[in-house]
C-alpha cells in the first residue's frame, strides 16, 4: 500500500506504507505520519499515476518535449532573434 500527500511546497508526493520519513524534491524531510494523507493506492505503478493526475489538477498539463523538439524550437527562435535584428 501507498499512501499519498503534499509536502508544504505544494508537491504532491508518496510513500510506501510505513515509511517514516520522505523527502521532497524541495529540500524538506517530510514526517508521513504527521501528513494529512490525500488518498491510498496498492501499487507503486497506481501511485506514480494518481501523483501525476493530482499535480496536472494543481498546475495544469505538464508541457514535457521531446529532444528533437527541443532542438527544433531553439533553432526557430535563434533565426526569429536574428530576424529581428535586421
């Protein structure tokens, strides 16, 4: 079973069943017990799912891009700069 919660940042986090403790990608070290827990799941699969759909309810849809399309949008906007330069 997982269990999962916000740390005071605002993240939404989990963490195996009787796992003390959880740090956060902010810093903070998180007691799990003292946590209001936000919903349980039975697997860790279920759990990295639900955190990923409560995140997307928090700050909206995550706009992840591939490599290439990183490389694509770096090469446009280069050659917008150097038209506005002239």
């Amino acid at each position: 079973m997982y269990l999962i919660f916000r740390c005071d940042c605002g993240r939404v986090l989990y963490a195996k069943k009787g796992v003390a403790t959880r740090k956060c990608t902010c810093g903070k070290t998180i007691k799990v017990k003292s946590r209001r827990i936000l919903q349980r799941v039975e697997t860790a699969e279920d759990a990295t799912y639900a955190v990923q759909k409560m995140q997307e309810e928090i700050y909206g849809e995550s706009m992840f891009s591939t490599a290439e399309e990183f490389k694509q949008n770096k090469f446009l906007n280069q050659i917008d700069r150097k038209m506005k330069e002239l």
